[in-house]
C-alpha cells in the first residue's frame, strides 16, 4: 500500500475526495481485480484508504466533499441560443436582399454565426476541459467539422449538379437556382446548439451523481450507458423537432436522414472533447469529411480521358439512394463508431472526475 501511495501521491495530494482518486486510477488501468490484491473488494475502497492515508495542510476533513455537479449558468444559455438566433436574422436577410447585396450578407452572416459557435463552445457544457488539444488536433478538427457543416449546405445541390454535367454557375441561394442550397437543415444545426448544451449538462451532472452513489467501476458503468443513450435520443428527438420547424418556416425540405446523422455526429464528437477523449473524434470526423469529398471529387476524374469506371461507385449509389445517400452513409458511419466508443469510454469514472474547471 505504501508503495502504491508513493507512486499516485500527486493524484491523491491534489484529489479533494476519494472519487477523484478512483477515477484517475482507474484512467490508469487499475481494476477491481488489482483492488482485491490490496485487500479491498473494488477501487473505490482503495481510493477511500490512500485519500485517508495522504497528509493535508488545515484542518482535517473526516468526510469526503459531496461530489461538484456542473451549475446552469445564464451566461452559457444565452451564447448557445445566440447561433440559432444569428442563423435566423442571415436567413431573413438573404430573402430580403437579392442580387449583388445577397453576397455580402452571406459571408457576413457566416462569419457571425461561426463566430457566435465559437463562443457557445468555450463556455459552459460544451466547453473542453482543461489540457487543451494541440493545436495540430484542435485546428484539424475544426476544419473537418467545417468541410461537414458546408457539404449540408450546398453538398447535395453541388453532387446532382456534376453528376448531371456541372456545374455550370455558382449558388445563387434560391431553391430552383442551378446548384440548390439546403437551408433548413443548417438553421437547424445552429438552432440546436442549445438542446446540445443542455444534453451535455444533463449528462455531466447525471454522471457526477451516478459517481457518488457507485460502490464500483462496474456499478457506475451499468447506472451511466442509459444516462449516455437517454441523452443522445433526447437531442436527436429536439433535432428531429427542429427541422420540421424550420423546413415549414422555409418551405423546403427538412433532410431528416442528412441532417440526423450529421447532427449525431457533431454531439458525439464534442462530448468525447469534453470529457479528455480528443483523438477518436478528430480521426472520425477526418473520415467522414473524406468521404465526402470523395463523392464529389470521384465523377470529376472521371471525366478525364479513360477513367470513367472512377465515377462508378457514386453514380451507382446516388441512383439506388439519391444523393442523401453520400452524406448518411458517410455521417451515419462515423456517428455509429463514435456512440460504439463513447459507450466504452464516457460510461468510465475518469471520464468524469471532477476537474475544477469554471462552469
């Protein structure tokens, strides 16, 4: 035990409660089963005795601090509304203009909303933890998840139009132009950054409470995979909501398919950041973003002299499936793998000691 104690000591010094300590000694790889040769039945047994065990400047605290649940914060509610509400007033401005002043307004309107996703991630549920990516990491993921949210926008219109011999112009943001842009599904995503925050809150302060009432790794397991599956279909359930609003505010389509995956996708990715697992999420998203642009790039060399058997897979698909089909099969992909790992890796105790970080 001593020698245990001497090897954790950081952890256990800088720990405020034994939960803390099982946690990360579980990050660790230790198991109920290197418990038991302790002479204790699980690790958060042995947690309790090396956080007894560890000197401490002040008073003594004979009682471990009740366990930190994440706060609702005005200030973090009202930045993830603030995409959805930018997203709405470039929508309305693009009706209200037409010719030249449409393009000003669209990347003005872009570069607020992009601004405004920015800030809603910083702060509150969606915000990373403490121990930041590299910046290779975090700007990698950035620009895959940005290749993804602009395939939903003018994606599938940019598909049917090389597929069809195109294109031959560039959008002109109206329905019936000659390369269509998906509206509804974008104002969506932006819309549902607030359903995401609060997913991410529910599930953060469900799991700080499952924590503090586990006698074990694989209690806590059991008690947090349908906290995990509970809040994945509640926000896929406010997505689905909101593109039914916002195709009949538009009066297009609402991609469910399309806009379901992606949506999926996007969660998943920014609960395993929050939670320290950064690197599953920046390979899938890399994949998913690669498909896509396989699917466009593939019927494009396929015109060059004698390689049109490259065009093949895509025409074949978009025939059988349409052209939502790249963007599902793609997403869908990636989002499936992504709920396969976080099943294994947010239902840990390390995946959610406290952290001290600022809610």
């Amino acid at each position: 035990m001593k020698a245990l104690l001497h090897r954790h000591r950081e952890l256990c010094e800088r720990a405020v409660d034994p939960l803390e300590i099982a946690a990360g000694l579980e990050a660790l790889g230790i198991t109920d089963r290197t418990a038991a040769r302790f002479r204790h039945r699980d690790v958060f047994s042995l947690a309790e005795e090396l956080y007894a065990r560890v000197p401490r400047d002040g008073a003594s605290r004979p009682y471990p601090e009740p366990v930190r649940v994440p706060r609702v914060s005005a200030g973090w509610i009202l930045l993830t509304l603030l995409p959805g509400a930018l997203g709405t007033a470039v929508l309305a401005g693009l009706h209200l203009t037409h010719g030249q002043a449409r393009l000003p307004v669209a990347l003005g309107g872009l570069l607020a909303v992009g601004l405004a996703v920015r800030a809603a991630l910083r702060r509150g549920p969606l915000a990373a933890a403490p121990g930041t990516p590299s910046w290779r990491t975090g700007s990698g993921t950035r620009a895959w998840t940005l290749c993804l949210l602009g395939y939903a926008l003018l994606g599938d219109g940019l598909l049917r139009a090389i597929l069809a011999g195109g294109p031959d112009a560039l959008p002109t943001g109206a329905p019936d132009g000659p390369w269509p842009v998906t509206a509804a599904p974008a104002l969506a995503l932006t819309l549902a950054c607030a359903p995401a925050a609060w997913c991410a809150h529910l599930l953060a302060a469900g799991a700080r409470r499952r924590l503090a009432g586990s006698r074990g790794l694989e209690d806590f397991t059991a008690a947090a995979r349908p906290l995990l599956l509970g809040t994945f279909a509640l926000f896929l359930g406010a997505l689905t909501a909101l593109l039914a609003l916002c195709g009949a505010a538009l009066h297009e389509g609402a991609h469910y398919p399309q806009a379901l995956t992606l949506g999926a996708l996007l969660l998943l990715a920014r609960l395993l950041t929050v939670h320290h697992r950064r690197h599953a999420p920046a390979l899938v998203l890399a994949a998913a973003a690669a498909t896509e642009a396989a699917a466009l790039a593939l019927p494009l060399a396929g015109r060059l002299p004698g390689c049109a058997f490259l065009a093949t897979p895509v025409q074949t698909l978009v025939d059988a499936w349409g052209t939502a089909a790249v963007p599902v099969l793609a997403c869908g992909t990636a989002a499936l793998t992504l709920l396969v790992h976080a099943q294994r890796t947010l239902t840990q105790a390390s995946a959610h000691a406290p952290t001290g970080a600022p809610e």
